[in-house]
C-alpha cells in the first residue's frame, strides 16, 4: 500500500540506472555482477522502508524501468528524471517535489546500505526536531552522509560525493540549524568500493546482497584473491 501521510516525514532515495550502477567496483565485479548486488541492496533497503511504519510514505528517483517495477512491488512511488544529471540533482528534484506537495521533510538514504534497519530509520526520526531541522547519519569513515532528514524537504541545499558530510554540518549551521548527528552502523556502510564490500562480508547477515554474494560465488571469489601474497 501507498502511503500518503503528509505530516510525517518521506524516505527518499535517488536511484541511478541500473547499467551504471556501482563503477567503482569495477575491479572485482563485471558489469552483471554489479547490476545484480545493486538490484539486491535496492531491495533491502526498499524492504526495510516499506516496513517502517512512522514514514509518510518512499519516493524513487529514478529513470530505470525496472527500478520503477522495484519500487512498485514495495509501494514506493517513483518520480521520473527527465534526465540522469547525477545523485545531487535527483535529490533536489525530490526534495523540490516534496516540499511543493507540502510534506512535512524527508529522510534521504542511499540505495546501497543493506544493512539498514527499521530501527536504524527510527533512531533519525526519533533524534530529528521540529523543523526547522536537519539531521545527519555519516558513513562509516565520517566523511559521507548516509541519511540526511531535514524540515522541510528542501531546507538543505544538499550535494552528494565522498566528503559531503562536513559540508553538509556546515550549510545547515549556515542556515543557524544546529544539526543533529546520529551514528548507527546499519546507516554507515555503503557499499561503494572493494573495501566496502569486504567490511560487508564480514559479519553474516540475511540480505538479499550478502545472499547474492555467497550463492553467486563471489564472497569467496573475493578471499581467495585477498589470500594472495602481494
């Protein structure tokens, strides 16, 4: 089911194509191997989304056909790009959106942090105040930002990349917010490079990405090329 509740905050995820999805992995996994992992930590967090019931609702943004048949089996409505112009631009385009249909914020997430919980959305939604307000969830290594909620959706100017989380503490204090800071290690690890996929490997969890990578051969693909001398 869709859910239309205005008052409470809306997840937002911009989702790329699926053909482009994870490059930086390109190292150690084909061009199929990518696409699948990413359709699998698409689903986990879509999963999780869908099961969190304090949200007003999930909104994709996205171009990818078979992303919108993704977002459509867990009840995510997809507003369509008309062009891919990268993860900052989806994102204002979400939150423009967001606000104009008069929500009360969102909470932006990544489409590549499986681990994430329901409690994990819980635990922004709990810390984040009355807007305005921004709060902050940073990756693992303190350099991204893996969730940002903010009140009202397009409070924050927000632009994405490896080291958005001190910039993005600095333009909500700009905008004299204090911004709150949560640290949950569901929210941290993003799976963007090698190492990351090896720090997701290596605590055994249920997803649908580390099913993936155990049945498809991958998982031990990976530690037998990192048993290797160098």
């Amino acid at each position: 089911m869709i859910r239309t509740d205005r008052a409470s905050l809306w997840a937002l995820l911009p989702v790329k194509n699926l053909t482009d999805a994870k490059q930086r992995l390109t190292a150690v996994l084909n061009a199929a191997e990518r696409r699948a992992l990413f359709t699998a930590m698409l689903e986990d967090v879509l999963s999780t989304l869908a099961a969190c019931e304090r949200l007003g609702g999930i909104m994709l943004v996205a171009r990818d056909p078979q992303v919108r048949e993704i977002a459509a089996h867990y009840g995510a409505r997809v507003l369509i790009e008309p062009e891919n112009r990268g993860h900052t631009a989806a994102s204002r385009l979400g939150a423009v959106t967001l606000a104009r249909e008069g929500a009360a914020g969102m909470i932006q997430v990544p489409a590549d942090i499986p681990l994430v919980t329901a409690a994990d959305i819980d635990a922004v939604l709990d810390a984040h105040g009355e807007a305005p307000a921004v709060t902050i969830a940073p990756s693992r290594d303190q350099l991204g930002s893996n969730a940002v909620a903010c009140s009202p959706p397009d409070l924050l100017p927000l632009r994405f990349g490896d080291d958005s989380f001190f910039p993005h503490l600095e333009r909500a204090r700009g905008l004299g917010i204090e911004p709150r800071i949560v640290e949950r290690p569901g929210l941290g690890l993003d799976v963007d490079t090698p190492a990351d996929l090896v720090a997701f490997l290596a605590t055994p969890s249920a997803t649908r990405a580390y099913v993936y990578l155990q049945e498809s051969g991958i998982a031990a693909r990976l530690a037998v090329a990192l048993a290797q001398p160098r």
